[in-house]
C-alpha cells in the first residue's frame, strides 16, 4: 500500500515538473527560427504596427484592437451603414449606445477582416481620432496549450490507476488527485478559450459624432414647468405625512415604554432606589 502511494506520489511530481516545460516544448523550434528574424518573444509587449513582419507572421498569436471617431452630420442617418458594414465582414456589435447625436460600438470582427471593415469605418466621415493597439500573446497561448496537454496526459494516468485500484485507500487517494487535475484543466480550458476568441475577433471601438451643439440650452416649457412644480409638492406632503405616522407607529410605543421603565426604576415603584437602600445598609 505504502509502496503504491510512493509510485502516485513519485509520478505525479514526475509531470507536474513536465508540465512547467510543456508549455515550451510546443514551440522550441519556432523560437529558434523567429530568432533568426531579429525579434524577441516578449509577454504582451504590443508590437508596432509599423513592423510588418511582425503582424504578418502566421505563427504570431496577437489581440488586435482599435479605436476611433468620426463626424458625420447626420448620426442616425448613418446607423444602416454601419450594420451593412458589419454584416458585410461577418462582424457584430457586442455592445451599442445611442444618445441624442452620438452613437458608439464595440465591434467584434474576425481577424481575417479586421482591416477591410477598418478602412471602411474610417471613410464614414471626417476622422477626429484613431489609434490601434496589437498585443503579442504568442507565448501565453502555446503556455496554455502546452500545460493543458499534460494535464489531459496526467488526467488519463490517473484513469487507468483508478481501474486498478483495490483498496477504499487507494481508490480515496486517486479519486481525490483525480479531481484536482480535472478542476486544472476546466480552468486552463477556460483560460485557452478566451484567449482564442480574442484571438479569432478583434475588437474595434467605433464612436460616431454629429455637429458640434451651439451651446444653447433650451427650457422644458410653462405647462411642464407647473407640472413639475405641483410633483415636487406632492413629493413634499408625502414625505410628511410618512414622517408623522412613523412618529405615531414607533415614536409612541417607545415613550411608553421609558415611561413605564422610569416608573418601576426611579418613580413610586422604586426598584433601583430600594436596592440601592439595601445595599448601602448592608
């Protein structure tokens, strides 16, 4: 029994050292040769756009996101041709806001026609700002990848001792690394998912403007204003009125209860005084 829980023990250390390699076992090869081509494997140092044998790399793993602004005159007219523009590409809006002239969108696009839409959304009106980020997760992705492997391997290794076990001990201690090593892999699943979907989409944040307001504020008028005068004194009575009968609810009952108290404390009754009486006699 000893023995068998040495040979889980000794195994299970034996991967999980595995497992803080695999992640660079996948790509060994493709850093020696991206070397050669005088760029490093920085985590998440957002590369240049300007550096395009960087951003067309296949075997590079990068988050593109955008943002940028617009002005047109006519904000909602111009609504019909963002959506035709989005179904176009195979894009969708994750999040929309509307308000008075403006317009904004978090747009999700596949990677694939994430610069056709760009060019696109850019010629709607006149460009008050851009900018773009593209964030290099190469390293992240493959690290997942690896370490999610060797957790499936460890998972199947644990199976197969599972089938062979014969004591409640053994059957207990396997079970148990069992369901450690699954909950290891829901969330380096998790994880590799939503890199991949941020991978697979990129993100522009799209804002559209219309002319600049001259600055004048106009007034709601006279008919709202009485309105608006004769609800804020409703609001006022009603206020009052909940203020008078909490006092009648609870303001009552609690004076009669101090009331009551003082009487059998400190009044005729006299509890407090007549021990305090005994207590100075004695």
């Amino acid at each position: 029994m000893r023995l068998y829980l040495r040979l889980v023990l000794l195994l299970t250390l034996v991967l999980m050292f595995g497992c803080s390699r695999g992640g660079t076992g996948n790509y060994a090869a493709l850093v020696t040769s991206s070397s050669q081509r005088d760029y490093g494997w920085e985590e998440d140092a957002g590369a240049s756009i300007e550096d395009l044998s960087l951003t067309q790399d296949p075997t590079r793993k990068l988050i593109r996101r955008a943002w940028m602004q617009i002005q047109t005159p006519d904000p909602e007219a111009l609504e019909g041709i963002v959506m035709a523009a989005m179904q176009e590409h195979g894009a969708y809006s994750e999040h929309t806001m509307i308000y008075q002239n403006h317009r904004t969108y978090t747009i999700r696009v596949p990677e694939h026609s994430y610069q056709p839409l760009l060019e696109t959304l850019k010629n709607m009106g006149r460009l008050i700002s851009y900018s773009e980020n593209i964030e290099d997760v190469t390293l992240r992705y493959f690290d997942l990848e690896g370490r999610l492997d060797t957790m499936r391997e460890l998972r199947n290794t644990f199976q197969e001792y599972l089938r062979t076990a014969r004591t409640i001990e053994e059957i207990m201690s396997v079970e148990t690394r069992l369901a450690e090593v699954q909950r290891e892999i829901d969330w380096l699943g998790t994880d590799l998912r939503s890199l991949s979907n941020q991978l697979e989409y990129a993100t522009i944040s799209f804002e559209i403007r219309g002319p600049a307001s001259s600055g004048r504020i106009s007034r709601p008028p006279l008919d709202e204003q009485i309105r608006g005068l004769f609800s804020g004194f409703s609001t006022f009575v009603s206020a009052v009125i909940l203020i008078l009968i909490g006092i009648v609810i609870y303001g009552i009952p609690i004076l009669i209860l101090l009331v009551l108290m003082y009487w059998l404390l400190f009044g005729r009754i006299g509890l407090l005084k007549k021990a305090w009486r005994i207590a100075s006699r004695k």
